[in-house]
C-alpha cells in the first residue's frame, strides 16, 4: 500500500502526559469521596474530559449529580496544570520532522482539550514543526472511540482512509483509528500487547515507530535530530 500521510495521537505518543493524566482523574474523583484506581484511566485514554466522568460513572454505579461531575472535571484539569511536567519523545519528534521535511503530511488526533493542545503546538513550533491538521476533544461531538476525530481530519486533505497510517497506544484511540478506515499502529508505552490487539501491528517504543514510520512512507534515512 502506498501511504501517503500520517496522524498522530498526542498523550503517550508524542508526549509524556498519561501518568499525569491517571494521577490527576484518580485525585479529583477522590476529592468526591470516590477511589477510582489511578490504573483505571489507562485505558480510557483519548476519551475527551466529560465524557470519561460518565463513562466512570456508569461503570462503577456512582450515581453522581451534575454539580459534582462538574467539580471533578475542574479538579482534574487544574491539578494536570499544576503538576504536570510533561515533555516530548524525542524519537517521535525525529519522526515529525522527517516526514514533514519530505513532504508528507502530518496529522494531529487527540481527545485533549484545545487550550492544552496549542500550549503543546507553541513549543513543537519553536522546533520547527507545524501539524497539517488538528483536531482537539473541543472539535468534535463524540470522542474516541468514535471514528469521528481520525474522519475529520482526513476530510481536510484529498487522500483516502486507507491511504492513512494512524500512530495510537490506547485500546480507544485504536478502535476510532481502525473504524476510519486507517492503517494502524500501536505503541507499547503505557499498556500491554493484549490491549492493543485491533492495531495492524505494534511496536515496542519510539525509536521502532520512528524507523517503521520513515520506511513506510519511503522517507530517506538521514538525521533528523537537528
């Protein structure tokens, strides 16, 4: 198959937020009276904010009023703004550069929120690198596991679904990338293989996803670090 560009989801793939992320919901549900193991978000990763309080809310019979759901979502995100110190994978950065130096469009596909995401593309700017398309979780109406943020980035170029390679780590961000109709690849940075199981195929760490990334679009190898 001839690929022809490339999407990217953000936390756990370009950069090193998702024990942040765990760390954060686990301390806001506390802060309701409710212990939701920090684990338990791992695999809710992509789903965009509110979206995840009901999803745990349903799952664990909480039964908790809108006002509380409320101050959960507060508490989350400004304890993720307080402590988070987050920083990028260097070897996905490399892979950025690579593809957008040879021409090959590169997308962004996350469930966080859009204030976050720019706070994210200034500084990928100042390396010199600029997405071809983003979608935030504020763009879209259903999240993933809904194919709907992977479609409306591909509706911003000419090429087909399949002519996409989709990069996610998490059991929903892969279910909403396979529904696209993309090519799918995993990442092993914060779940096991067993979780990861509707990916096309899974990779050990970035510095595989960045040499398979640059072979499959038929980039050349040189140095990319600069």
């Amino acid at each position: 198959m001839n690929y022809k560009a490339v999407c990217f989801d953000m936390d756990g793939v370009l950069v090193n937020t998702m024990d942040d992320h765990a760390l954060a919901w686990h301390h806001a549900f506390r802060e309701q009276g409710h212990g939701i193991a920090a684990d338990d978000f791992y695999e809710l990763e992509g789903m965009p904010g509110m979206q995840t309080i009901l999803h745990v809310n349903r799952i664990h019979g909480l039964q908790l009023p809108f006002e509380q759901q409320k101050a959960i979502y507060r508490n989350k995100r400004a304890h993720f703004v307080k402590h988070s110190k987050y920083g990028f994978y260097q070897q996905t950065v490399e892979a950025l550069k690579g593809l957008s130096q040879s021409g090959i469009p590169i997308g962004l596909a996350t469930g966080s929120r859009k204030e976050f995401v720019n706070e994210v593309l200034e500084r990928l700017e100042e390396m010199g690198i600029t997405f071809d398309a983003v979608i935030t979780g504020d763009d879209v109406e259903k999240g993933k596991p809904s194919p709907e943020p992977y479609e409306k980035v591909f509706a911003q170029f000419s090429y087909r679904p399949n002519e996409w390679i989709v990069v996610e780590n998490a059991p929903l961000g892969i279910q909403a990338a396979a529904a696209s109709g993309a090519f799918v690849l995993a990442l092993l940075t914060t779940l096991t293989e067993e979780k990861l199981i509707l990916a096309n195929d899974i990779l050990k760490n970035h510095q595989e996803l960045k040499e398979y990334l640059l072979s499959k679009v038929g980039v050349q190898a040189r140095d990319f670090t600069k």
